[in-house]
C-alpha cells in the first residue's frame, strides 16, 4: 500500500493530540506512528503503518501503570490473536517498546448503525457470529455498543465487534471490584446493578443494539424479538446467541404464519357471515312461502262457506 493510501485511510483521525503520551514517527516493533484515533480508560489507539510494508494498522498502547491494567491488557491481547470469526479485528503483533505495553491491529473504520429491515439483519447476524464464538469460550464482551462496533471498508462493508478490553469469563460476578461495569443503556441491569454478567447479558446488549437500528421504533417484525431480548428478567431473554439469531432469521416467517392465521380467521367470518345470510333468506322464503299456503287455505274455506 503507498504513502497516499495510508494518509487516505488516516484521513479521518486527528493528528497526534498534544496530550498524547507518543509522538507521531515513534515505532511500536514494525509499527509508525502516523496519527491519534483516541483514548480508553487505560490506552491510546494510533493509526500506524508498517515500517518495511506501508501496510496500515491500529496501535493500542497501555498508558496506564499498573499491574491490574496490565493483565487485562494482555489477556486482551491474547484473545484477538485466538478469535478466528472475522467479526473481530485481525491481529497483527503484540509486544512492548517506548517503555509501554502495545497491540497491533487491523485499521478498522467507525461509522453509522444501517437502516433498514435487511440491513440491520447482516448487521445483527455477523455480530451474533462474533459473540457466539465468544461464549463457545466461555466469555462474556459485556460492552456491545454502537461505539464498539467498527467497519472494515474493503469490497464491502462489513461490522467487527471490537474493543474486547472487558471480556470477561460468563458467569463471574465482580459485585464490589467491577460493578458498573459496561455501559449504561445497552448493558443488561444484572450487570450494570450487580456486577453479575452472562452469555443473556450480551444478548440484551445485542437486543439494544438492534432496537437503536430502528430509532427506538422497530417494525412489527422485529419488535417481539426485541422485547424479549431486553427484558429485564435474564430468564425471559433468549436462551443463547443461537436462539436469538434464529428469531431475526424467521422473523418474517412468523408474520407469515400470523398473516396466514389473520386470513384464515377472516374467511371463516365471512363464511359464517355468508351462510347466515343464505339461511335467513332462506327462513324468509319459507315464512313467505307458508303465509301464501295460509292465505290460500283461508280463501278456500271462504268459498266452501
């Protein structure tokens, strides 16, 4: 990839901010500093290039002293360079120089949330991919959100869940040391109030996620789904990523069925309306029918007389 490649795909992150703690042109192992992204609780992600190559990527370095950061940060590490989906960044490289702790990975690029009943479906199905190998692990992202989700742009667009600095084992509770954990609005109440976080955890994230596609308005096709995702009681949401993928694939094969059952249900109204409207003219006729014999027979006996 050239030089002008590289500033194009640069092109939308700032400079290296002032307050940065590396200075634009620092090399991270085979990695260059070429502009600021941004800034997490405890590191620093960079646009860089490859020294040799030219080839872009993301530099995340650990900016935060301390042991417990830096344990996350490597079981971070660790984690990318075992995912396998390609709903997650590639990983590049892992190691320490300029006296900090820095992973290296693919340059991936922000944009919106789609629209849209299709669209928001891919979207949903390939993020379902990424957390399904997540559980497979045993783990939990617990911070899906809007923010965490990036765009790779080659060919075509494609979401990767990013940002994995949370991930932690399903099932563990963190009450006291981690409790608030995740994000307010699209982590699940167990998890923001108790600091308890599950595989259904995620799944109400996702269930968010999917609602704020929609502006908080989803069609009729995807509002069940939703609401079941997001209920507040862990036991009513889908039982795993699995199930939950399955119901935005059949989504519409419910309305289906439910339009079906709707027409079915109409017909056999307007059947009974008919055949009710047949019998009372038909009940008509036979009143009329038997008032004429009356009348007949009443005449005759007036002639006889």
């Amino acid at each position: 990839m050239c030089e002008d490649d590289i500033e194009a795909r640069c092109a939308s992150h700032a400079h290296v901010a002032s307050d940065a703690r590396f200075a634009s042109g620092e090399v991270f192992g085979d990695w260059r500093i070429t502009a600021f992204i941004g800034r997490g609780g405890s590191g620093e992600v960079y646009c860089a290039e490859h020294v040799t190559l030219g080839t872009p990527a993301a530099v995340k370095v650990l900016v935060r002293d301390d042991e417990r950061a830096k344990a996350r940060f490597v079981g971070e590490a660790r984690l990318v360079a075992k995912l396998r989906s390609d709903a997650f960044p590639r990983f590049f490289a892992y190691g320490e120089a300029n006296g900090a702790a820095y992973l290296a990975m693919e340059l991936l690029e922000p944009g919106d949330l789609p629209t849209g009943d299709r669209a928001v479906a891919r979207f949903m199905l390939k993020l379902c991919e990424a957390v399904a190998e997540l559980h497979a692990l045993g783990l939990v992202h617990r911070d899906i959100k809007p923010g965490n989700v990036l765009w790779r742009t080659q060919n075509k667009a494609e979401p990767v869940l990013a940002d994995l600095g949370l991930a932690a084992e399903a099932n563990a509770s963190d009450i006291g040391r981690r409790t608030g954990a995740g994000t307010p609005g699209y982590s699940a109440p167990e998890q923001m109030e108790r600091g308890e976080a599950t595989e259904v955890s995620d799944i109400h994230s996702l269930g968010v996620l999917a609602d704020r596609c929609f502006g908080g308005r989803p069609p009729r096709a995807w509002k069940r789904i939703i609401e079941r995702a997001t209920s507040s009681i862990p036991a009513h949401r889908y039982k795993d990523v699995a199930s939950f993928a399955r119901a935005i694939r059949t989504r519409h094969r419910l309305m289906r069925m439910l339009l079906i059952l709707i027409a079915a249900a109409s017909l056999a109204v307007v059947a009974l309306v008919a055949w009710r409207s047949v019998e009372s003219r038909r009940a008509q006729q036979e009143d009329r029918l038997q008032k004429e014999h009356e009348e007949i027979l009443e005449m005759l006996q007036r002639d006889v007389y």
